[in-house]
RNA sequence: GCGGUCGUAGCUCAGCUGGUAGAGCGCCAGGUUGUGGUCUUGGAUGUCGCGGGUUCGAGCCCCGUCGAUCGCCCCA
C-alpha cells in the first residue's frame, strides 16, 4: 500500500483547465437551455433506490450491476444517482407538477456507475441534461434536440459530431418488433457471436448496435422497425424529422439506434462522434412516456437528453478550445512603505469589478516575474509616496494614474 | 466482468545484454544601488506506483497488487 493518497478509481480532480472546461460546459448548456426555456433543477444526489430500479429497468446493466447502493443508518437503501432522468420524474410527481405542465427542466451534476474506467469514462462522471415533461407532440422531441445541438455549436465542438436518431415505435411497435427480430436472429444464432446470443434472450434490440463483425453482416439483413410501426409512431417519428428540418438541424437515420434504459420510447437519438474512442456517444436521449407513471404519477409523456460533461470537455479539447485562464492586473509596492496605498489601490481595482492580485512577499523585479508569469494584463505600480503607474504588460508602455482613474482601466 | 499496453523528479521523458539514477521544462536563489517577458550562474527535489521473490547485486527479470490507458461489455 502505498503512503500516498490517489483519488478513487474512476474520479478525478478537475483543476486548472480542466476545471475551466467543465465550467464552460455547464456554463454554456445552461445558457443555452435557458434560451429554450429550460429551467434549472437540482435533485438529490441519492435517491430512495426504488427511485432507479423502477425508472431504468432491471434487464439494464447500469440497475443490475453498476449501482452504488448502500444501507443507510436507518435500514434505508439508498442510492448514488446513475443518472439524473428518473430523479428528475420524480420530482415531478413530489412536487406536485404533474398539474402544471409542460415543464422544461435543465440540471448539471455528478452522476455514479461503477464500470471499468476508460478515457471519457469515470465512475464519478458528469452529465447535463434537458428534460421536457408533459408533452407527446413531437414537436417537443424536436425542439429538445434542438436545444442539445445549439448546445454542442456553442460550445465549438460541433464539427465531427453528428446526430443520428431512429425510432422506436410505441409499445405495440415495439413488441412486434422484437418478436420480428427474435425470430430472424434465432434462425441464425450459430453466426451470432457469444454476446449477442445472451442479448437475443435479454435485449434482442441491443443485437443491432453490436460491434462484432459477424453481429453486423446479420444485422445488415435484419428486419427494419418500419415495418413493423402502428400509424400512429410513424406518423410522430415523420412529424419529429419534418420539425427538426424546420429547426435547422442537421441528422443522419440510423435504423440501428436501442437506448440501453428501458424506459424509452418513440424517438431515440444519439450525438456521436469518432473522436472519442470506444466512447462514441457523446449526448443521447428520447422519449420516454411511461416513466413519471412509474414514480407514481399520472400518465406523462416526455423526452429528453443526457450529455457527459467530462466528453464534451474533451472534444473542447481536441478542437483548442479550452478557456483562458482570467488576467489579472498586478499590483506591485515599491518598498514596504508603499503597501498600504497598494492595499487601497488594489481594492480600489477591485471594487470597480476589475480581477486584480497583489503578491503577498517579493522585491519589486520578483513580482513582475510573477506577474508575468500569471499573464498578467498590467502592472500597477505603487511608490510608497502613494504615486501610480499603470504598466501595460503586452505593450511594455507606463503611464502615470490617479486612484479615481483606476476605474476605467 | 474479460483481454492487451503502460507506471522513473511538479510536467514530458532518457536509462545499453541486471552493478545502488539523468535531461529538458518548471521551481528556488543570484547576475550590486527598486521595472517583467530574452540571456546567464548556482541550487533543491525522486525509498524508479506499492508489496514480495530471484540474484553477490534490480529502475531494468518473475509474481501479486493499485492506478492509468486501448479494445470488449455497457453507456453519457
């Protein structure tokens, strides 16, 4: 064992420009979402565990073996948040919204799974997300979709990610759907790979987004959902494509498109990118009508979506987009008499909303060093006579000012 | 949960077929009489991820373990 402390497998410290980017992140999807009308919601981190076994199904690996579930010390089981949709349903139903709908909830946070970690993936991750509860038209699937993409543009990241999305029909679709593909796949099962022949039998649909070669060359001559869609999905899942065209968003159909969580429905979508490894996915959601019904409420049709922050940090990345850090102006005493007339100048500076840092020791070339180095914008000198010079640090020119002067600098 | 790769100063890395560790950057202090970004001199820093084994001797070999990473699985 070793005497130094690292963080916990799967967590990591955000710090410097890492945590510059994470802000951006959430900074600019809640801007963003706010544009569209989302408002934001902040739900508990755990959450009675019922709260996720109900919402997200027990066939799902996130219900059945990634859960950070504990006793607590009253003999309750509680559990980390895996994610943030079936929290959010339940708030609904707590609070009693379900009589005033719709509602548009945004929310930012840490969200627990205990998998093996890669790049992209953490077991402490974060995620945004855009909730739109109390509305089956489709126009509300797309505006949500909408909402993501602006989220993704302003963010600098949008080249090399792309929208696919599909359908999965309502639950009569859905049901004839997956009879239809049981029975393909089972007169094939000896070329199925070992995977899929445990999918055929727990999730048939997840045969479709299979990565082995053999899976694929399968699925190429699987029966398509199409077919097998009640006039009524089809007809939400045209009208989703007509508005997302009037939004201006651009898409790709992607027949092979499951959701892992079982309370989707109708419209699932994913934003996808190659840039990011095995971890492709970098926002996806859908509809899922039946969920708040699940936390006890009324029938509620509702869609939404799930970004990971930590993957959208990293496209940031990739495409240099990483923010500055802020620039300071230095203000830097002449000798230990002129520290208190810093002390006034500095806050001076910033009472009139200027970032100003004054070192706490170091002779004068020592803190232009510092001063440098932090990438300063300016250097205010203070003679110990109470005299000011405002030093530009880019363009090395010195100008004498007054206190009251400080203002517009 | 499965398979592969990797783990040396704060950072990026070097270290030949095993002989008790180096570079660059960064950091600290100077280059005399208060003004940074260049230059220059000097200095500190590692139980070579951790534990065990083989060996006269291991950073280099073996085992275990922790962590990162790539792929699978899963998913955001």
């Amino acid at each position: 064992m070793s005497s130094k402390l690292q963080p916990a497998r799967g967590t990591r410290d955000m710090i410097g420009a890492d945590a510059r980017r994470h802000n951006a992140v959430a900074d600019t999807a809640r801007r963003i979402a706010g544009l569209y009308g989302f408002e934001e919601w902040f739900t508990p981190i755990f959450e009675d565990t019922r709260v996720f076994s109900r919402g997200l199904g027990d066939t799902s690996d996130v219900v059945a073996k990634e859960m950070y579930s504990f006793e607590d010390r009253g003999g309750e089981s509680l559990t980390l948040r895996p994610e943030n949709t079936a929290g959010v349903c339940r708030a609904l139903v707590t609070n009693g919204l379900t009589q005033s709908l719709p509602q548009k909830a945004f929310y930012a946070g840490p969200m627990f799974r205990y998998e093996r970690p890669q790049k992209g993936r953490y077991r402490q991750f974060h995620q945004i997300g855009c909730e739109i509860l109390g509305a089956a038209e489709p126009l509300a699937d797309a505006e949500v979709i909408a909402a993501g993409w602006q989220i993704i543009q302003s963010l600098g990241i949008a080249e090399g990610v792309v929208l696919e999305i599909n359908t999965l029909g309502d639950a009569e679709s859905r049901d004839a759907y997956r009879a239809a593909l049981v029975a393909y796949f089972s007169a094939h099962a000896e070329q199925l790979s070992a995977d899929s022949k445990t999918r055929l039998e727990k999730n048939p649909l997840r045969i479709l987004d299979s990565k082995d070669a053999a899976d694929r060359a399968l699925v190429e001559g699987a029966p398509l959902i199409t077919a097998h869609l009640t006039a009524g999905a089809a007809a939400h899942y045209a009208a989703v494509l007509r508005y997302l065209q009037g939004f201006g968003v651009p898409l790709r159909e992607n027949p092979r498109i499951v959701r892992g969580l079982d309370y989707y429905s109708h419209t699932a979508f994913e934003f996808v990118t190659d840039r990011l490894g095995a971890q492709g996915t970098v926002m996806a959601g859908g509809r899922y009508d039946g969920l708040v019904e699940e936390m006890g409420g009324p029938p509620t049709p509702s869609v939404g979506w799930a970004a990971g922050m930590e993957r959208l940090a990293l496209l940031m990345e990739d495409a240099g987009r990483t923010p500055a850090a802020a620039r300071p102006v230095a203000v830097v005493p002449m000798g230990d008499a002129a520290e208190a007339p810093a002390l006034a100048a500095l806050q001076a500076l910033r009472a009139a909303g200027t970032h100003a840092e004054m070192a706490y020791r170091g002779n004068l070339k020592r803190r232009l060093e510092r001063a440098n180095k932090q990438n300063a914008r300016a250097a205010l000198l203070v003679a110990e006579d109470g005299g000011l010079q405002w030093k530009d640090l880019d363009a090395g020119t010195q100008v004498a000012v007054s206190l009251g002067g400080l203002a517009g600098l």
